[in-house]
C-alpha cells in the first residue's frame, strides 16, 4: 500500500494500491493514519528513505512479533532520536493516532509519547549503519549526498 496525495500515484508502483491522507495538512502521520485505517497492521517505510535494507525490516517485524507493541521504531541520530517513518505500527495504534491528528497533533514523539507500548530498537542493534540506513532525500543536496554514498557503497 502507497500513502500519497499525488493524483498521479496510481502510476509509480502499478498494481500497489494507493491511499490519501484522511486528514489534510497531518504531515508523515497522516500517511501512517491513512494506512492503518485499512484495519491492519503496517510496516512503514518513508519513500525517501533509499537505503532502508530488508534486513532491518526484518530487524523491525521480528521486534514487533516477540514484543506485541502498539509501535516499533529504531533508534537514530535523527531530530527526534528515532525513525517514526521506518517502523511497525500496530493496527492497535490506528485509532489514538486518529483521535491525535483530529486533535491537532503532528509530532510523531508527541504521539508516541501518549503510547504505553513502544519499542525502540537501538542503534547497535540494526544491522548497518543508521545514519545512512536512515539517510533520508528531501533537497537536491540530499540527494547528492545520496548518490555519491552509493557510487562509493557506504
């Protein structure tokens, strides 16, 4: 499932269904919002995110199964000291996050903040380097930056 607001979404993964935001302006939870109101739970993986690995998704999925959190998220060195847009949200956080965006919540640690059942995985447990799993492409220099780390596969 693809969270975005683009009308031509349809067209960047064919087949992969797309969802908006149900409220507007609920930046990245928004998205996370819109895809946990399908009922189910999800792994969330930012589209700017270019070298988030399979193996720390497997790192994430596992972590969720054995824990039974309501959010799994990896500890970063990003703003917010973690990764709320690579992580397992448990179907059973679609409703407070609802009732938090509705009350005009955007920060993803406030919203966690109000969660009894996070999991945070620490950095020395994922398998790579977080700054550049993490690495995320959202200007031009970012995406230089991006693209020389993976000419030079670091």
């Amino acid at each position: 499932m693809l969270a975005a607001n683009d009308p031509g979404a349809t067209d960047w993964l064919p087949g992969v269904a797309v969802v908006a935001d149900r409220l507007p302006d609920a930046g990245g939870l928004g998205g996370v919002d819109a895809v946990l109101a399908s009922g189910s739970d999800a792994l969330i993986v930012a589209w700017d995110m270019p070298f988030v690995t399979v193996d720390v998704l497997r790192v994430i999925v596992d972590r969720a199964r054995r824990a039974s959190a309501d959010v799994v998220v990896p500890q970063s060195e990003s703003p917010f000291g973690f990764e709320p847009f690579c992580a397992f949200y448990s179907a059973r956080a679609g409703a407070p996050l609802s009732r938090f965006l509705a009350a005009g919540g955007r920060a993803p640690s406030d919203f966690l903040a109000r969660l009894t059942r996070v999991e945070r995985i620490p950095q020395a447990e994922l398998p790579g380097d977080a700054r550049r799993l993490f690495l995320s492409v959202n200007t031009p220099e970012d995406l230089a930056t991006a693209r020389a780390a993976a000419e030079r596969g670091t």
